[in-house]
DNA sequence: AACTCTCCAGAGAGCGCTCTCCGAATGAGT
DNA sequence: ACTCATTCGGAGAGCGCTCTCTGGAGAGTT
C-alpha cells in the first residue's frame, strides 16, 4: 500500500494503447491483436501492475471471496473439533482452485450473527457456507433472502430449505447398533449429541431405527459433542442401567470420554461393554483400546458443500449431497 | 446481490440531504446538525441501507480485512495440529473485536505463494499473519517490502526480521529436561521437531542446554511433528540407545506416538522410560498415561500477534513478545 | 469502383463512495 | 448597523476499473 501502484492507466500509456484495451487483455478477451498484447503484456511485467481489486468488485459486483461461517457458541469454541481444522482446510484449498477466496467468520453470538448478515449484505462475498448450525439459526434464511447463494455443511434445520452436503448420519448410526447386535449384545445404549444440532438427532435416529427394528430398549443419555460431557453422560447410562452391555456415542470425543468412564467403573471394554463412536478422528485410532467408529468422508462433504456454493442453482444437478458412512472396527466393539 | 441495494445516493434523496452529508453521518463525523442527522439515520433505517464496501475501499485503500496465512506444505494439511483450529479462532474472534474480517490462506505449494503474493499485492488486505512457517519462506519479506504489515506467529527464520509473537520454546524444553533430570533420570533422550522450524530449532535447543548444564549426553531423533513420525522416531531412539530411560518429545502428536511405540516395545511409561511432550493438547490427557507435558500460552499468544498486526511500527512497545511457557506433570514423568 | 461487412481499438460513461473546497447562514464583536 | 469569525451542508472531483458504443481500417461482394 505505501507507495503508488500502477493503475491501469500508466500500463495503457506505456504500452501506448488505451485502458479499455489493457483492460481487455487483462481479462483475456480474445478480441485482441497479438502484437498488441504482448506489448501490453510486457507493460505489465515491467511496471509489475496488479489490478486493483476493490475498482474491479466495484463494477463487477463480484468479489471472489465466499464467507464460512461458524456458528458455534463461545462456549464451544474452546473445545476442540478437530474435523473443525479439516474443514477448513479442505474449503480453502478447493475454493483456491476456482480463485475464491475464504472469509472465516465466528457467529456464535448474537452480535457476531448482525456481524455476519451486515457483512453479507454489504456485498462483500458471493456466497456463505455455513458450519455447525444449530437448531433454527436464522441467519441462513436471512441471507439466502438478500440472494446470496448460501449452503450448509451437514443437513440444517428442517424449516429451512437450504442445499447442503452431509454425511449419512442415520445410516451410519444404524451401521454401529447394527453391528453391537451382531456381536451379540443385548442392551445398548447410546450416549447422544446436542438434540438442537441435526447431526445429533440424526445418529439418534438411525440408533432407534436399528433398535427398533430388533426389539430392543433404548437407553439413552445426552451430550454436547465434548469429551467431558461424555464421561458425565457414561456416567449417568451406568447408574441408570449397570447391566448394559453396549453403547453407541455420536462422536468419537464423547466416546473417548465414555471409555474414561467406563475404565473409572471398572468395566472392561469390549469384554463388559463394547464402545462404537462416530467420526473417526485420529485419536480414536490410540485409545486403549482403539476406538471402533463411523467413519465420515469429511474430504469430500466439504468439497461437494464448495461445489454447490459455486454452481448457480439452476446449473446444480441436485441441492441435497449425502455421502456414505463406513464402519471402521477396532477393538472397543 | 440479487435486487439493487439502496446506495448513499438513495438515502440522501430520501433524507433531503445531500450525499456528502449522509456520508458524514454514516462515519460518524460529529459536524452534522442532530435534527439532520436523526433524520439520515431514520432513511437509512427505513431504506435498509448498508454501505458498499467495494468503492469505499477504492477511495480509502483500506479494506478491513487481514489475510491469516497457513504456510503448511500439503503433506501437512491433512494431519490435524489440534491447535492450528484454536488459533484460527482465537485471531478470529480478536480480530472481529476491531471490525476487521480474517482472510484465510493456505501457502502451501509454490503456486498458492504466488497466489498469496498477488492477492496482497491487488491491495485486498490491511495485513497479513503467517502461521506455521517453514525454514527462509520468502513470502514474508516480500510481502514486508510492499508496505503491508506482517507479523508472524512464531519467531521466523533468522535471515528476515519481522515482527512476531512467540512462546519461550527454549525455556520450555529445557524446564522439560530438567524435570526429567529432577525425577533421577540419567539417559534423556529427545524426539526433536522438523529442523526448518524454529519451534522445532528452538525446542531442540532448549534440551541440549539444560542437558549441557547437567553434562549428560544428548540422543537425539527427528520427527516431523506428526503422531507417526512420533512412533518411527521413538523406535529408532530405542534401537540406538535401549537403555534410555527418559525422553522429551518436541510435541504432543509425537509424544502419543512415542507413547504408543513403547508399548509395543513393551517398555512400562513412567517406569521404564519417562515421557515428556510439549503443547498440552487435549488429548495429552487423555492418553495412557496421561501426558506430562509443556503447555504454552496459545490464545495469549494469538491475540498478541493481532495486535502486532494492528499497531502501526511506530506505536508498538515492541516487535517481539514472548510468552512463558508452564510445566504440566501428569503421570508419565 | 462503390458498397457492405467484419474486426478491433478508443472514447467515455458510470460503479458507490469519500473528502476537499465553497458558500450560506448564524452569531459575536465594534 | 456592519464586519468578521465560525459552523455546517452542498457541489463536485476523483478512486481504478469494466463495458457499451462508436468509428476506422481492411476484407469481401457485386
């Protein structure tokens, strides 16, 4: 910023042609003469001219940046998700390639939400992603409203109609009762995730389907996705029903707490009680014993979250991606 | 983007003003008449105003918003450093506190430096922080050479001398080693991180001095920071040097690592061999045995590297902050 | 040879905002 | 009553770029 870049301008004057023409090459028009170009070109190269980008958005009414919104309350931000980093990383990268840029926002408060929709409605980004919503964020809705394309990662609220990519979360959930049943297990419960976030009512879903459709009893207790909620929601299953011969944790961070739990009671695990969590983050592959768990394609949700973003809605083939789960079976279970 | 958004010009007809005025009032200048003024903020209220960042960013070159770059080569991408998410929200948040909007970077390939270079270059940024910088990364200096304030977290490389906020790696590793050599232990050896990082240069440092002081030799092996380098580098320790009975492990992920490779040697942790991490991660306790560890100050040193980035040179008491780091003694040493 | 058609570069009008003058109106001083 | 500050709103010139429109030159047609 300190000193003067070239505009435009000096580039057409030192390559003796106007800016209309600079601007044409610059933007790879093929309507223009070879020789031309090139020397325009070597105008460029010498006087080492970067268009200015808030003169081009100011015309374009494009940006090249698209904003990821994390809606996690503050509480939360502390604790780790390490997907969290995943995420990110994946959006980044796979939004360099079409040029875009990352605009990470915090929304975990209220004031931080009328942040985010000011931000929006002040053109300054051509999409919003959004991740970890919880229950009926209105945020989305505002912003899809102002008609800024807008998707989800993971499935939101049901009364909003918003695309999103997410993971199979009741099939996946099925998938790990499932299994616990074909080991011979006969009362399995489940330690569940926040019930205001659909990821959580989802793997509960699928855990009463796959039961249900057995003919077992739930036994159900809830978390909030942490570690520590975990050893508190074991805890509490062990009171409630000390014969229990399973569980099934909505994620793995809450299953590693669980097996603190579980260790802390005197359980053995599998042999007492056998363990599946959900995600397969890299901890559960060194827990004692290694975490038998739902394995999610994170990859590829974010990177079909990003390719929704992108498309325009009547070029998209479908607003709804699921992707298939896999269960990863270690020792717990 | 959809339907025209009211422009200053439209507030200004509608407030029987003129645009200078409503200019006035949104940036609130104090020379306007408060009958007028109330009256602007009430078209504005009415019309849903919000300001068109793209032009005035062209006349203010300022555009509010500080790129966060990730200079992490691929490889590393997809090995979650838990504590990468915690900075990535802690600037966020801090930097959201001064109306300032983090543009995420990933600086991995030469082509994404490139990327980066441009995109700082095209003016879209206020300034730059670069997380995670490997050996003589060119891209600070350059950066630092166009006028735009860099600050990096960790201290970078020797040869560029940029402003940036660290934790005392030094001091750290050696109270690690010297807490070793309290507790008795005689052969100390060390799993030290990648060479082209300072953190890892400096952590390597820290435990040759203090092992200096005490005239013990020093065993050293090379990881990369990752878990897995953790375990291959612990192996290589113990085929070098089988009765050593204390190591310090440059990070956490390495520690598990160790942890999981001398198990399966079946050496007892603390018994047979002392563990010593660096970080305190979350998952350092929950491993077996939880992890005696370094913990260092992330979030303070987060937010002091925001600062650096926002403080004019001439305004900063310094351009170098360092921040103590704290012994944690769990169970394996 | 006169005409039309195509190709391609230049002219110039904005995009929405900020900010420096300018000038009108008000109040104080003589 | 008249002059001189002083306060405060308006006019208008850009900021650097895109893009439509215009017009000149050369090629093709009759």
């Amino acid at each position: 910023m300190g000193d003067k870049r070239p505009t435009l301008e000096a580039v057409a004057a030192r390559a003796q042609v106007s800016r209309a023409t600079v601007s044409r090459v610059v933007n790879g028009q093929a309507t223009v003469n070879p020789q031309i170009r090139d020397a325009v070109l070597r105008a460029i190269e010498e006087l080492g001219y970067v268009p200015n980008s808030a003169a081009r958005s100011l015309v374009t009414r494009q940006t090249d940046s698209i904003a990821l919104v994390v809606s996690e309350p503050p509480t939360r931000v502390f604790s780790d998700d390490p997907l969290f980093s995943l995420v990110i990383r994946t959006v980044s990268s796979e939004l360099e390639l079409s040029g875009k840029q990352v605009i990470l926002m915090l929304a975990g408060s209220q004031r931080a939400q009328a942040r985010v929709e000011d931000y929006v409605a002040g053109g300054h980004v051509d999409g919003v992603m959004f991740v970890s919503m919880h229950g009926a964020d209105p945020l989305p809705g505002a912003i899809a409203r102002m008609g800024v394309p807008v998707v989800s990662y993971g499935r939101p609220a049901v009364a909003v109609d918003l695309p999103y990519a997410d993971n199979d979360n009741v099939g996946g959930a099925a998938q790990a009762v499932e299994h616990l049943l074909d080991i011979g297990r006969r009362r399995i419960a489940t330690i569940a995730g926040p019930q205001d976030m659909i990821g959580g009512q989802d793997r509960l879903t699928g855990y009463r389907d796959a039961l249900r459709m057995s003919d077992r009893r739930s036994i159900v207790a809830v978390g909030d996705f942490t570690r520590t909620s975990g050893v508190t929601a074991m805890r509490h299953l062990l009171e409630d029903d000390p014969e229990l011969d399973a569980v099934f944790v909505a994620n793995d961070l809450m299953a590693i707490g669980a097996l603190q739990a579980l260790r802390q009671a005197g359980r053995r695990v599998p042999d007492d009680v056998a363990v599946v969590g959900f995600d397969d983050i890299e901890a559960a592959g060194f827990t004692d014993p290694p975490l038998t768990t739902v394995r999610h394609p994170v990859v590829e949700q974010a990177t079909a979250m990003v390719k929704l973003v992108l498309t325009p809605p009547e070029e998209r083939e479908t607003d709804h991606v699921i992707l298939p789960t896999e269960l990863v079976v270690r020792d717990s279970a």
